[in-house]
C-alpha cells in the first residue's frame, strides 16, 4: 500500500497543450462563449427534483430511497454539472448572474455548495494538483485512513458530499465570504420551504439525491474518474460514455482543462477537430467499471494522484511561458 502521492516537476499540462491547439486550430476560439441555454436546462431540472419530492410527500421510506437513488441522483448530479458551468461564467455573461445560477441549482440539490465550488474549483484549475492549493487532492490523513480496503472506499464515497465540505480548510485561502454565507442561508430557507411544503420524505429526497449523486453510485465514480492515475503518468482521464448525455458532457475533462471557456456542449466539437491531442491519451468507456475497479482493486487508493509543489510548479509555469 502507497504511504505518498507520485510527485511530479512538469508542469501543468493543460496549459501548453491548450495553447498549442489553440494554435493549429484557431476556429475553435468561436466557441469561447456562453451558452444561455444551460440556465433554462437548470430551471427545468430544479423544478423536476422539486416535483418529484412532492410527490414523494407521503410515500414510505423506501420509495424516497429508491427514488433518490435511480432518479434524484441523475438530476443533482447534472446541478453539479451545471455549476460547474457557472463557476467558469460559461451559461450568461457576468460573474453576478452566474453566481445567482449556480445558487439556484443548488434549491435543488439541498446543500450549499455553489460559492464554495467557485472559489475553490477555480484554484483547482490555476494550481492542479498542488497540495495546499487544490481541493480536488484527499488529505494525507484521509488517504491513509482509507487506504486500499474496498469497504472503506465505499464508505468514502458514500460520504463525499461531505468530505468535500472539509478539504478547502487544507488550503490556503480564506473560506468564507459574503457569496459564501449567503448562499448558506439561501438554501438553509429554501430547505425550510421544502419541508414546510413537502414534509420530512419531500426535503430527504432532495438531499439524498445529492449524496447518491455524487457518493456511492457509478455517478459518484466521476470524482475518481477525472485525475486518479488509472495509467502511470497521465493526470487527467476523460470519460466518453452514454452518461456524458445526461451529464452535459462532463466525462469531456481533458477538454474542458484545456480549454476552460469553452461551455459543455462544445466540448465534443473540441475533441473532433483536433484528435491529434487526444487520441493518443487513455480513456474511460464505463463510470461502472471505473466504480468496481476503484473498489476492489488495491492499486487504485486515494493516493493514486499526481503532485507538484507549489515552488517548483510556479518555476515550471514560467519556463512554460518564455
């Protein structure tokens, strides 16, 4: 069992990579824009999770479980998604707007996670895989816990809505901020309005529909899927699978690392116009497979990622630049 993650002196390499496709193909620069549609996708979705916990309002325990699980999770997970995109300010124009999208996928989802995405997803694109600066990386501690035990991994999973909340306290930026707080009483009202209107059954399809989707559910392999080290040197894994389709393209990772302003439904496009950059690079085919495979085999541990110290990735990134 690995006792460190494997520490690199490249730096990142979606930097250079995006620029040189950027440079062979400079039509894709008339995708760098954003695509309002993404909030319509977002109101619909909002609206489908709430009806679906009124509906639920006076069903048994299992029933919500069940739904949670094979329907709830699709939805929140595809919020996610969808706050991915505002956190790249990829659906309108404005960070202002964004910000209120990505608020509001969050109704839907039960947690508040929007503008503590935001902040912190940020720095995992301008600091990929340095420790102190990106929150994508387990603790130290956490991936010693975890270790190469399939049933701690699946208890890992299963709780990493929450772990997620305690890995920015790693890094080394302030936490809390006026979005920040007030996303936490939006949704904190919002939670309350479900469960005045809905009941109990109503609010714990919403938020268990979030910890299916993003935990213990070939959704929740995603997190695993994008930057574990599935082949020795490659730090980032795409995903190109029949789940990108409800999931707005979201397994499209090495892409959209390599060009950040491009919104999910150009992705693809990105892909098509320059193989030359991609199909040479290991892929994911099964969020499944990638789900056992984590599970049960003893290679695979959180320590399964890719490092840089922060000194020597600055170093490297003006190297990269002259």
């Amino acid at each position: 069992m690995r006792s460190a993650f494997v520490r690199t002196d490249s730096p990142n390499p979606h930097v250079r990579r995006g620029r040189e496709i950027l440079r062979l193909h400079p039509e894709l620069r008339r995708y760098f824009t954003p695509y309002p549609l993404s909030g319509a996708w977002i109101v619909a979705i909002v609206g489908a999770q709430l009806g679906v916990a009124y509906l639920l309002r006076d069903a048994s325990w299992i029933w919500v479980i069940l739904c949670a699980y094979l329907v709830g999770a699709f939805g929140s997970h595809a919020l996610f998604v969808l706050i991915h995109e505002a956190t790249h300010d990829l659906i309108v124009r404005g960070p202002v707007a964004n910000r209120l999208f990505g608020i509001l996928c969050n109704v839907g989802q039960g947690f508040p996670s929007a503008m503590s995405f935001r902040t912190f997803h940020r720095l995992h694109h301008s600091h990929l895989d340095e420790y102190y600066y990106d929150g994508d990386l387990p603790f130290q501690i956490e991936a010693r816990w975890v270790g190469d035990r399939p049933l701690r991994k699946a208890v890992w999973l299963f709780l990493f809505s929450f772990i997620q909340v305690l890995r920015p306290l790693r890094l080394k930026r302030s936490y809390a901020d006026v979005w920040i707080v007030s996303n936490t009483l939006v949704i904190l009202l919002t939670d309350l309005l479900v469960y005045l209107s809905f009941g109990i059954r109503g609010l714990g399809y919403v938020i268990l529909s979030t910890v299916f989707g993003i935990g213990l559910h070939p959704l929740g392999a995603r997190w695993v899927q994008e930057h574990y080290t599935f082949h020795e040197g490659q730090e980032t894994f795409s995903y190109y699978g029949v789940l990108n389709t409800p999931n707005f393209n979201i397994g499209y990772h090495n892409e959209h690392h390599d060009l950040v302003g491009v919104p999910w439904i150009h992705l693809p496009k990105v892909k098509a116009a320059a193989p030359e950059f991609y199909d040479h690079l290991r892929w994911h085919r099964s969020l499944t497979r990638v789900l056992w495979r984590f599970l049960f085999d003893p290679k695979l541990d959180l320590f399964a990622r890719i490092t840089r110290e922060r000194t020597r990735a600055r170093a490297a990134r003006t190297a990269a630049a002259a």
